[in-house]
C-alpha cells in the first residue's frame, strides 16, 4: 500500500483563494504559474511553515504565532526549505563551519596524530593567525575600485576625493608640477611610475591650500598622501568598504591556523593547507588516509568529507574549497551545497521545498541537478517551484496557480493549458551591431587577472557560462572600474527601513503627498506616514504593523488595525480625490493605481506604466519593500536606477523565475531601454531569451583572464 499524500484544504495565505492541494510522497510535485501567482506563497508562507510550525512545537521553548491560512492539512511529515538566497553576511562562516566538515576535519587530524582535538578549533586565540585573527584575509584599499582611469589628473581621478573636490584639485596640480606629471592626461594615459606616485606618493613639501566648501572659504596646509598610503589629507575623510577589497592574509596565506599548525601533517597536507584545495583535491586525501590508516575512530567523519566532496563534484562544484566564506557564495552555488547537505544527511523521508533549483544554471549543469533530484525523490518528498520543462516529464503532481498575479492569482488552474501556452513562440528582432566596445584589463580581482572582451555598443549583449566562471564578479567589479557611466543591478534585497514601500522605491511616495497636500493646501507633512509626520498612524507610528514581544522571547507583527495596515493617521479617510483617499490609494495595486492615475496625475501614471511592462502591476502601493521577491527586486531596483546619465547597465538574472511570456515581456522593457541610447549588459542562462539578444557571450576562464570562449577557439 502506497503512502498517504498530504493534504492541504482551505489554502487562503496572502493571495490564495481558499484552494485545496495534494502532494504525492516520494515523488516530484512541481508548483508552476506566473511571477506573482502565489507560488511561494504556497510552497512556503503555506506548506514550509506549516512543517515547520508543527516541528518546533514540539520542542521549542517559544514559538512564533503561524501566519498561513488553512482549513486543514493532513499525513505531514519534516519539511526542509532550501532557497536560492544568500543573506549570510559573516565573514567567519565558511563551507567547513557551515556544513559542520571543519569539525570532522579536526577529529580525523587529532585522532591519527594523538593531539588534543582543541589544538584544531579555530575559534580558540592561540590557534589562530596572529595577522588575520583566523579570518585568512585583510581589508585593503583597492586602486581598482579607487581610480576612475578614463579621468584626467586635472579632474581628479580618485572616486572617494568627491567631498571638498577643488581642494583635491589643486593639491593634485600642486604635487603634479612637483613630479612633472601631465595633469591633462588620464590616470590610463599615465606610466607605471606616474601611477604610482599619485596612488602612494608622498611630498617633499607642505603645500598651502585655499579652497571653498560650499559658500565658504577655508585653507588647509599639508603634504600631499596618495590615497594608497592611508593617510587623510582632510579632517574626516575615510574611505566607505565599497572601496576595499579583501586581500589573503600574507602571513597564513588564507589557511587560517598559526604557523605552528603546519608541522601536523596527514597525507602530505596540514589542516589549514586542506581547507584551501578544492574539493576534488580533498576526496582524493581522504581516501589517502582512509587507505593508510584504517582507524575506525575516523572513519565515519571520512566518509562524511568523500560523501560531500564527490557529490559538490558532481554538482559541478568541485571548484570550491572548505575555507571559502558564505557571504561570497552565489545563491545557486549555496543552494546546490544545501542539496549536497541533502544526500550526505542521515535523516530520510523529509519534504524538501526547492526554490528555482535549476536557476542560473548551464544547460549541463542544469542536468545534473535534475537528475540528482529525481535521485532524492526516492527518499524523500519534493515540493518544487520551477517553470522549466524539463520536470514536467517525471512529475508525480503538478499544481498550477493563476490566471494572473497578484489579486488576479492565488487560483488554481489547468495544467495542461497553461504549459501549452507557454509552448507559444515570442518574436523581438535583435538590434544589428554597428559599433563594438573592445574592453581590456590587467589587473587582479579575487582569483581572476583581467578581462578581454567586446561588447555590441547600443545593443542587448547576453553572457553565460558555468556558475563560478565569473560573470558575476564581470558585472559586479571590472564593468564598475572600465565604464563610467555604468550602473550594476542584482537581485539582493534594496536596502531601506521600516517605512519602505513600493510607492517609496518606485519613487512615488512623494508625487502622491505632494499632491494630496496641494489639493488640500495644506502641508505636506500632514498627507505623510513618514516618523513623526504629521499624516503617521498614532498606534504603529507609520509602519502599518505592530511587533510584540522581544527578540529574547520571540516576536510576532500583526497588521495594525488603526491604520488597516497603511501607515496612515485614519482621520485622513475623509480626504479624498476622486473618491479615493491616500489610504484606499496605499491598497490599490500598480495596475489598478495605474488606470486611477491616469486621470489624476500623468506623472505616476508614466511610472506605473513602466512598472506594469515590468511585470510589476500585482504589488501593492503600500507593500512592504522586505516582502518583495528577489526577481522583485531587481525589476524595481532597474526602474530607479533608468536616468539620462547612465549609458550602461548590467544586470544579473533579470529572466530568473520567468515564464517564457514573461521572458519576453522583460526583454521588450530592455529592447525600449536599448532604443534610447543604452548599452545593456545581461548575465542569465534562460535559452528562450537569448534569441532577443543581438551579442551572445559564453564566458571563457582562459589562466585567470575573462574572456568570450568563441575568441578562445
């Protein structure tokens, strides 16, 4: 007799309409329906918390009030979420740490030597680096973030010297007469020794410095310190992070351990030379030692290092090593490392919740990863939310949600015809390539020594690759050094605070007031839910949600029934503009505050029209920015950032978690970015968008230089 699905009646979390889902045990059951739809809503505001709610129950001293709504779920069984999200953010936790193999490590390495298990544990003073305090690198300065090289010396070409900038002006042309450099010339234009001298110079002489600040005057006499050597010329100045780079520790070399650590030698290698090799290197090290020594006090911590090394080789990660950190980790590469986690447990017949499991993936490794699900479901329960054809073969149950997102979404709807529209072909013509932009760099950035690449002017160019060949770090840090005019966006949550908004973070927030306030003449503060505005819900003070309890003793928010969640003072009900006030206005969504705008304010309305082409149209005015999804994210993050002054974007996964009708909807946001003069620069592995590019990169790693494989070849 098979085992007994489990069910969930009466699913009505956020915007799901009362619906009824079963979930076949050891099979694949598939979640599938457009961006907004209630997909994760399902998987996990509803069936993850719903597992994980009766989990902790059981055992936990304090538990959080459960969110989702439900009639009834039945045969529930412990569920495992496993998300494409990295929001780890300490430098210490690390592969070995994280997966709990540095442990495993330190046993087999005191075991074997007779040395006290302590002499290993990294987080004891004695045995760590002296230099880096067991962190294996330093913050330092990086010129290549530093230096704008397209600059002239008489422009001053350091990006942290903006504030007090004609100071740095003219202590730079002072210093240059001194060394009899060009200051006409670009910071590229200059030779090695040139170069050096402004980044690590320091004057023979003070030079005596009258400049203003604002609409004052003020003077400053000092030697003139480039910025390399650390030494502020202006009271006050620091550098922020974004102008460090993280440089390995020049005394461990990365490793870690003191010195003395490295006289404890198994198999050719001390503990703190293991946890840099890559994880091929390392399986290879414990069969050494499981062959040379056959010591049963090691050997289940052997086999729990070969059980994960071989399986992250298999994943295509056998790349990575025990010591790198997490926060460096892409969401696909820590997401893949969960699924290895997976197979090594020794705990079976869990549901496992995948987010997207194939995102971001190459097509072979897109494989792999499927074919090690198909193997897990063997052993447990999957619950995956994924638009890729490539499940739907060898799916036990397939739940699609719609028709549409947001309040038209939450339903459940034909399978069949919603994959078969999907089968639909979309068509956007590429731009011809007129012009190229040749990009060469030499310099060092992580493990990488440049960049040779070109890039179609004015054009849609696509790049992939295997995850870990660099795309990321192309985008993130040499796009950023080589163009001036260049903006790089990503999925990772906007920063903001507990006031943030869609109507903030579109850049609406304060058109609404402003128009509100004028129709009323009144002030603006009074149409305002900002703190201590004067339009600020007295009961929650803005923010729409009330917390109790501490952090200590567990929290929970409840949706502040003064302000019914708007963050506004409620006496402001009565201020209306055709017939809807600033409150009924934070509970629209984007298209319906579109076709209301449209006849107030063709300035919000021209805004929303574009969020609504982004696929956007299902947020609400009011919601919370902390609650938008990754993909989310990053289509509200491009619509901010779309100004005259930028010329070049680069964008990494915009197509993540895409339909193939959404995918070209994206693309035709792009193609109309393109057609007002923008180069747009695209990381992402979805095959059905790269027909609408008019340049496709497959990114080449050629002895540390990035490079276009075809160039290669």
């Amino acid at each position: 007799m098979g085992k007994k699905d489990i069910i969930l009646t009466g699913i009505e979390t956020n915007n799901l309409k009362g619906i009824t889902i079963n979930i076949k045990k050891n099979g694949i059951n598939l979640i599938i329906g457009p961006s907004g739809s209630g997909k994760s809503s399902l998987a996990y505001d509803t069936v993850v918390a719903i597992g994980q709610h009766e989990l902790s129950s059981m055992y936990a001293d304090s538990i959080h009030e459960p969110e989702f709504k439900v009639e009834s779920y039945s045969n529930m069984i412990v569920t495992i979420p496993i998300k494409q999200l990295n929001s780890n953010n300490n430098v210490r936790s690390t592969i070995g740490t994280y997966f709990s193999l540095s442990p495993c490590l330190a046993k087999i390495f005191s075991s074997l030597l007779d040395i006290p298990y302590d002499y290993f544990v990294l987080n004891k003073a004695e045995n760590a680096c002296p230099s880096c305090m067991g962190i294996g690198y330093r913050k330092q300065l990086d010129p290549n973030k530093i230096v704008n090289y397209d600059v002239t010396i008489a422009d001053v070409p350091i990006r942290c010297w903006t504030r007090g900038k004609e100071f740095y002006k003219q202590i730079l042309k002072r210093f240059c007469e001194e060394k009899k450099i060009d200051i006409n010339k670009t910071f590229r234009e200059l030779n090695e020794e040139e170069r050096h001298d402004i980044l690590y110079g320091i004057s023979e002489r003070k030079y005596g410095i009258k400049y203003s600040v604002g609409n004052r005057k003020s003077s400053r006499t000092t030697k003139y310190y480039g910025i390399m050597t650390e030494t502020p010329m202006l009271k006050n100045f620091s550098p922020s992070d974004t102008f460090y780079s993280h440089i390995l520790c020049e005394t461990c070399g990365g490793e870690k351990y003191s010195q003395n650590h490295k006289e404890a030698k198994l198999c050719g290698f001390s503990i703190g030379e293991l946890l840099l090799q890559p994880f091929d290197i390392l399986f290879k090290w414990a069969e050494n030692v499981n062959s040379e020594y056959s010591d049963s006090r090691v050997l289940f911590s052997l086999n729990q290092i070969k059980i994960f090394a071989s399986k992250a080789i298999e994943l295509n990660l056998g790349y990575l090593f025990l010591n790198r950190n997490i926060p460096s980790l892409s969401g696909g590469e820590l997401q893949r490392l969960r699924l290895v986690q997976v197979f090594a447990s020794q705990l079976s017949d869990m549901l496992i919740v995948l987010d997207e499991p194939t995102a971001g993936l190459s097509e072979i490794e897109s494989k792999l990863v499927y074919d090690n699900i198909k193997a897990l479901s063997r052993k447990h329960t999957l619950l995956i939310v994924d638009h890729h054809n490539m499940f739907y073969k060898d799916a036990a149950s397939i739940i699609a949600l719609g028709e549409g997102s947001g309040v038209n979404g939450g339903n459940l709807i034909d399978a069949k015809k919603y994959i078969q529209n999907q089968r639909n072909d979309f068509f956007l013509k590429p731009r011809p390539i007129h012009k190229m932009i040749h990009i060469s760099l030499d310099n060092s950035v992580y493990n990488y020594n440049g960049v040779r690449l070109d890039l179609a002017y004015n054009c849609m160019n696509i790049i992939s690759g295997p995850s870990g060949i660099g795309k990321s770090t192309l985008l993130r840090e040499y796009f950023t050094q080589y163009f001036e005019n260049y903006t790089y966006i990503n999925q990772k949550p906007i920063l903001g605070n507990s006031h943030s908004t869609v109507a903030t973070d579109l850049n609406i927030f304060n058109k609404i007031v402003n128009l509100f306030a004028k129709e009323f003449k009144t002030e603006k503060s009074f149409f305002s839910n900002m703190v201590s505005a004067n339009g600020a819900c007295p009961k929650c003070f803005g923010t729409g949600v009330i917390t109790y309890g501490s952090e200590l003793q567990g929290q929970v928010s409840l949706i502040c029934k003064e302000c019914n969640g708007t963050g506004f003072n409620k006496k402001l009900a009565k201020y209306t503009i055709l017939e809807k006030s600033i409150l009924d206005i934070w509970k629209l969504t984007v298209d319906e505050a579109y076709d209301y705008f449209s006849k107030v304010n063709k300035d919000i309305s021209n805004i929303l029209q574009k969020a609504k082409e982004l696929l956007l149209g299902h947020l609400q005015i009011g919601q919370l920015t902390s609650s938008l999804s990754g993909g989310e994210n990053l289509r509200v993050k491009l619509l901010k950032s779309i100004k005259p002054s930028t010329l070049i974007y680069g964008i990494d996964e915009p197509f993540k978690g895409l339909n193939n009708e959404e995918i070209y909807k994206v693309a035709q946001f792009l193609s109309k970015m393109e057609n007002e003069g923008k180069t747009i620069i695209v990381v992402d592995h979805e095959i059905q968008s790269f027909k609408y590019f008019s340049k496709h990169i497959i990114l080449h790693n050629n002895n540390g230089i990035l490079c276009d494989k075809i160039q290669t070849e």
